[in-house]
C-alpha cells in the first residue's frame, strides 16, 4: 500500500512523497520515497532549480517534520544533493566543459579530469570524490539550497 503525501515542481519536473505501508525495499530510509521525473533538457537556471528544490524541502519539512524520524531526513537529505549534483553534471554536458567547471570549483586537475571523461552515468557520477568536494555542501548552501536537516533540527531543537 502506497499513500501520497504530496507533489510539487522541482528539478524541472514533477516530485512526489510517498509513504509506504508495507516497508517495500525500493522505499529509502523507514517508509518514505521521494520521487523525481528529471527533464535534463528543460532550460531552468540551476538557480530557479535550487529555489524550487528549497521551497519544496521547507514545505515537506513543515509537513511531516513533526515526527521523530531524524534518520530518515537525513536520507532524504542525501538523496536531494545528490540529485542536484546530477543536475549539475547534466547541465555541463560535455568533458572539456565538465572538466573546466570542475577546476573552477577548486578540484585539482588530476581529479577534475578523470570526473570529466569517466564514462559512468550522471546519478553515480555525482557520488565521486571529484564532484563531492566541487558542489560540496557548504557550496550548495551558498548557491541556496535549503538542508532538509537542518529544518528538522531546527523544527525539533529551537527552544
């Protein structure tokens, strides 16, 4: 049994929160699924894109985030930068232009160059070491997105 929670636009498509009942494996992190159908070939700034992307995760936070599921947050969390960092790599398209934007972000060139020409797909790609210290988190707090951990903390901890 699959109940949804909600849907908005984010990342350029359609993004659902489902809650599962039964605990289906393909379920991250104790019931809840976020689901995103990606449109790399969508002209939005990756501005707009981290906008959307925070205005969805404060809403959802103040939705469900009265519950005590502080791992779970943390998982989705996860699953959120790295599908921003996908977005990114996507909109780069090409090495050379992956490459040069990797060694804009300050990652040494060795590194910049073997994340560029790999021949992985985007969704692992944006787990590589190269590409993790590029768009790290601090990076993508500076760019405006919104932590998912954070809200819960702050939900659960401001008194």
């Amino acid at each position: 049994m699959v109940v949804g929670l909600g849907a908005a636009e984010v990342l350029g498509g359609i993004t659902e929160i489902m809650l599962s009942a039964n605990g289906n494996p393909l379920v991250a992190a104790g019931g809840f699924y976020m689901k995103s159908k990606y449109r790399a070939s969508l002209p939005v700034s990756m501005k707009y894109r981290l906008f959307k992307t925070s205005q969805f995760v404060r809403g959802w936070i103040n939705y469900v985030g009265i519950a005590n599921c502080y791992q779970l947050c943390i998982a989705l969390d996860h699953w959120i930068r790295r599908q921003v960092k996908m977005a990114y790599w996507r909109q780069w398209r090409k090495p050379r232009i992956k490459v040069r934007s990797l060694m804009r972000l300050s990652v040494h060139v060795r590194s910049a160059v073997a994340c560029g020409i790999t021949s992985k797909g985007p969704w692992r790609s944006a787990n590589t070491p190269g590409i993790q210290q590029a768009l790290s988190n601090a990076y993508l707090k500076s760019e405006g997105l919104y932590a998912l951990r954070d809200g819960w903390i702050k939900l659960h901890h401001s008194r």
